[in-house]
C-alpha cells in the first residue's frame, strides 16, 4: 500500500491517533476525491505526479542524528502532505493546484528536513526554468535550519549522480541548477525589502516567530509572473496569538479545514493534540507520566518513535511537570504544539474570557467609579482605565445576605455551597479607552506583533493625527467621562503626568498619583487576580485589553509584593497597568469599601481585609 493510502486508511479507521484538523484534511481530500469525478469540478488528483516526487525524496539521505547518511526515511503523514502539494491539479492544464501551503507541527518531527527535500525537488527535479527558491525565517540561523540540509543532502545526492553533479553548484550562501539557472537562497528580515524576486516557491520557516507578514506579502508578490509557484509556511506553534501566524491560523486555515470559509488554492493541516487531551496532560501526576498514559502526543507530532524518542519525550514531560510555570508551558507549545499567549502568563486567557459580558456604558452613567492613567511616549499607546463599583443597593443586599449567612456558614449549619448560592457576589465593572498616533495605526502591519490598523477600525483605539500621540483628546474624553460618571479618583502614573494632570486639577477633576512600586502595586494587581479568578470583574471584550492581559507577567521582590514586569519591549501592558491603579484607587477609598481579595467583618458592619 503506498504510503498515503496508509495514512488515509489509519486516520479514517482510528488506528492513528489524531486530531480533529487532521481528520478534517483527510476528509477534505477524500471529498475533492469524489468531486473530481464530475467534468465541472476543475481539479484531480494525479497519483503518478505524487508517486514520482516521493520517489525523488526517497533518494535523499538524511543529514543529522541516528539517521544520518540514511535514505530518506518518509512517514506516512508526509507523503500524506507531499500526494497533497504535488498530486491535486488542474484539469485544464496540469498546473498543481495549491498556491499556498501551511503545516503546523511538533518540533523534532522532522519539518526542517522534509522543508529542505521540497526545495531540492523545485529547483533541480520541477521542470522550471529560472526557478528562485527562497527559505525565509526571521533570522539567518533560523533560515539555515533548511538551508543546510539543502546542501548537504544535494552534496551525498551528486556522489550518486554523474548527471546531477554536473549541473549543480553548492556554494556558502547559495546553491545553484546550472542547467535550468534555478537556485536556492535563505531569506531573512534583513533582505525582506528586495524586488525583483520571480519566485517558483517560498519556504516559511518558524512563522511563529515573525512579527509581521512583510516577508510572505514580499515573496507573494514575486510570484505573480510564475503558472504554479508555491509559498509554503511551516512551522510550530508560539506564544503571541495576535501575531500574523495565529491570525492566519485561526482565521484562514481553521475554517478552510472546517468547511466554514472555501479556498481551494490553499492546502492546511495541523498536528496538535485536542482540548480534551491538554485537561488530560494537565491532571496526570508525575508518576503517571508514561508512554501508555501519554499516547495522544502522536497527535501533535505523528512522527514520536522515529523523532523524537519516546523516552527523551517522556523524561521532558516528567521535567516539565516537575518544574511547573515556563517549563510546562515550553513543553506545551513545543512538544505538544499548544498555542499560548505569553512564556509566562499571569492570567489565564480563558479565565479573562469567561469575564466578558459586553456590556453598554451606557448603563454606568452616574455610577460610582475610580480610574487609572497610564499615559505613554509620543509615539505609543496611552490607556484610561475605568471601575465602576456595585451599587447601593448592591452592596446593601450583600450586607445583609452576609450578616445572615456567614455565621451559619461559620458553625457548619449551612455548606460552603449553599452560602455561595445564598450570598451574592458583588460585580465590578472595567472599561479601557486607548490612545495612538496616526503613525503608529498607520506603520507596518503588526507593528509590535499585532495588527493595531484592524483595532483601530473596529473602534478599540482612538486615533489621533499626526506622529505624537495629542494629549488634549484624552484630556477632553476624561473630562466627558468626569460628566458621565460619578469618578472619585483617576490615580495617574508621575512620568509624563505634567502633560494634562495639572489643566485636569484645574478643571475640577479629582486625580491622585499612584506609585509604580512594589508596595503601590502588589495588592491592587493581586486584586485583579482574584477578581478576575473568581469571575468578579466584568470586561467588555476590548481585544486590546486582551492582548495586554496576555502579555503581563510578573515579578516578585523579597517581601512577596508582585508587579507587572514592563521589561519586555514590545510586549504592551498599559491596559493592565491603568486597570490595576483604578483598583488601588477604589483600595485607599474607605467609604462604601469592600474589598476584592477576601472580605472579613467587623462587628458586623464595616468589611476590612483579613
């Protein structure tokens, strides 16, 4: 049996473990099967064309590992992928049908080694003449993870070929077709700016890392003036879930796969393991830690057995779970191809989503509320926070429900569940305004990894002209709020508080600086923790907001006060840090105060903390 009807057969049958996009690539294969068989559907699938590149493949010898010097020792889930890109055509004309190409996988399952084999069949095995292969990453080590393997397996290769050895030059930085006047170069985000190009197919290695989509846009449109070229990403998953990779992921080939969006010159597939198996991994203790326990991890890597090892595998995972934080969550987006929001993220995603209601400010006019202002350089974002707090008659139903319920509660008459049931909780709201230059909406797309162009459209960022950000728009949006709301405080950071703190005094709104120490901002950020664990404060789903809750992390001092670390460049928090100075607002206001961490009476009437 041929090597794809294999993996057709084990996925269909069960007999591979796989995930439900893979299933979904299978499917839609089996489905074009069935309608290239009518004269309309443009497209079929030519199983010599597929057979004749995997034979090419196999008389390359892989370059590292217990496998070196070996031929090429193809697995049923890559000929899977190569009878995809080389097998579907026109009818027409025999052009291959796929333009574009995405695989998302595991490391170690062999991606960069198969990557190089394909750039070694379009430039000496494709028929085309003056064919421009380029690998582009990120960077020129990233780009070499292909590149050398294209040389050294094209240098075993012509020892075998008098004919091949003839036409082929394998130079430093290039390997050239001499016959067809084809070559193959590395690409990176030094040399993303070139024209010129007349690419037959782009290689996108590690797309995760790529803060923006500058070199695939680059390589598109170099391939304009060729009948079949190809871009093709392929890479494992990453941390920033803004970023061009994701978006292009989730947005593009997850519905492609799912039947919900149709392309028909893109082909996709994704090996990850499914919801379900990340909640399995995350309740196994260390011991249960094994092979028979852990046999979905062929999910995200098919390729477990051969590369890795299931033992070095197994070992990983153990270290990992004993390590817990970064280490887990580098096991999950490496070796189990689990996409996260941040190496070390503070608050969970999900935890944050479950918090969005979408409500109307509307709603909040005349509410009492704090605020906090983070204001930025000239060239970046500004944040203005509002919480607005529970109501009188809110906090006058807790009071009561409280006094009634807790001691009961404290003598065991009633269970912790039932006193949950009987005492509402009191619900914060938050909202968050941000402010940018027209030049910072306007520059590069995903400009610091995300598209801020889109956001600013959808309404989430108010745009200002020019290159600075203009402070007088934010200093009459707080003075409308100032009439809206019933604003106690606006706690604002010092650095660049000159701007407008001083004409916003003058007009009568309250403002009180706020330290950005650990002392200042350990208990309002381990507020924000709880409050959004415990499902207490509401958000109306600002994706902004989102992506900055995503990026906060946190460092700690000797006495155990936390902060959000601000270190890492590009990776913004503003959002994050207004959010945290309106509540530490609310925190040093004592009247109607009740506070978020855990609530204690005294005498029955005044809540303090423990």
């Amino acid at each position: 049996m041929k090597l794809y009807h294999q993996f057709i057969q084990d996925v269909t049958s069960g007999e591979l473990n796989s995930n439900k996009f893979v299933k979904l690539a299978v499917k839609r294969h089996l489905s074009d099967m069935e309608k290239s068989k009518f004269e309309e559907y443009p497209y079929h699938f030519d199983e010599d064309v597929a057979d004749r590149v995997i034979r090419i493949i196999k008389k390359l010898r892989h370059t590292g590992g217990s496998f070196a010097g070996k031929r090429f020792d193809l697995q049923p889930f890559q000929a899977f992928m190569l009878c995809q890109i080389f097998g579907w055509v026109r009818k027409d004309n025999g052009f291959r049908r796929f333009k574009k190409v995405y695989v998302e996988t595991a490391k170690k399952s062999g991606k960069s080694e198969f990557a190089a084999a394909i750039e070694i069949v379009f430039a000496f095995f494709d028929g085309e003449a003056g064919a421009q292969i380029f690998t582009a990453a990120t960077t020129r080590m990233q780009a070499d993870y292909v590149f050398k393997p294209v040389k050294v397996m094209l240098t075993s290769l012509v020892k075998e070929s008098k004919k091949l050895k003839s036409i082929t030059r394998i130079m430093r930085n290039e390997v050239i077709n001499t016959s067809s006047n084809s070559y193959i170069k590395t690409l990176t985000a030094e040399s993303n700016k070139n024209d010129g190009f007349n690419i037959h197919a782009g290689i996108v290695d590690e797309y995760h890392a790529h803060k923006d989509d500058s070199q695939i846009a680059n390589m598109e449109s170099g391939t304009v003036s060729r009948d079949q070229a190809l871009i093709m990403i392929i890479t494992t998953a990453g941390f920033n879930k803004n970023g061009p990779c994701y978006q292009y992921r989730n947005n593009i080939v997850a519905p492609v796969l799912e039947g919900s969006f149709e392309l028909e010159s893109l082909f996709g597939i994704i090996f990850t393991i499914d919801d379900e198996d990340i909640e399995h991994f995350d309740s196994l203790d260390i011991e249960d830690v094994t092979e028979d326990n852990l046999k979905y991890f062929k999910k995200a890597n098919p390729n477990i057995g051969n590369s890795p090892k299931w033992q070095p595998l197994i070992n990983q995972a153990k270290e990992a779970k004993k390590k817990g934080g970064n280490a887990i969550v580098e096991f999950k987006t490496k070796s189990l191809n689990i996409w996260v929001d941040a190496a070390v993220q503070w608050i969970s995603s999900r935890d944050w989503d479950e918090c969005g209601k979408d409500f109307s400010l509307e709603d909040m006019k005349g509410r009492k509320c704090y605020g906090g202002l983070d204001l930025s350089k000239v060239e970046d974002l500004s944040a203005f926070s509002l919480l607005f707090i529970p109501t009188k008659d809110e906090f006058a139903e807790y009071y009561s429900a409280y006094n009634k319920y807790r001691p009961k509660l404290d003598s065991e008459e009633i269970t912790q569940e039932d006193y949950d049931k009987l005492v509402p909780r009191l619900k914060f709201y938050t909202h968050t305004e941000y402010y940018g230059p027209e030049s910072k909406v306007d520059g590069n797309d995903f400009v610091d990894g995300v598209d801020y162009r889109k956001w600013s459209d959808a309404g989430h960022i108010k745009v200002t002209s020019g290159n600075v950000i203009d402070y007088d728009y934010i200093k009459a949006d707080i003075l409308k709020a100032a009439e809206l709301y019933d604003i106690q405080f606006i706690e604002y950071d010092r650095f660049l508080s000159n701007l407008i703190v001083p004409q916003l005094l003058d007009e009568g709104v309250p403002m009180s600086p706020f330290g950005q120490g650990f002392i200042s901002m350990s208990q309002p950020s381990k507020d924000l923790y709880t409050m959004v664990r415990n499902g207490d404060l509401i958000h109306n789903n600002n994706p902004v907001t989102k992506w900055h809750v995503s990026n906060a992390i946190t460092v700690t001092d000797a006495a155990g006060n936390i902060k959000i670390d601000k270190a890492k460049g590009s990776n913004k928090v503003d959002g994050v840090i207004s959010m945290i100075m309106a509540i530490g607002g609310y925190n040093k206001d004592k009247e109607d105060f009740v506070p978020v961490t855990s609530i204690a009476m005294l005498d029955g009437e005044e809540p303090i903390y423990d």
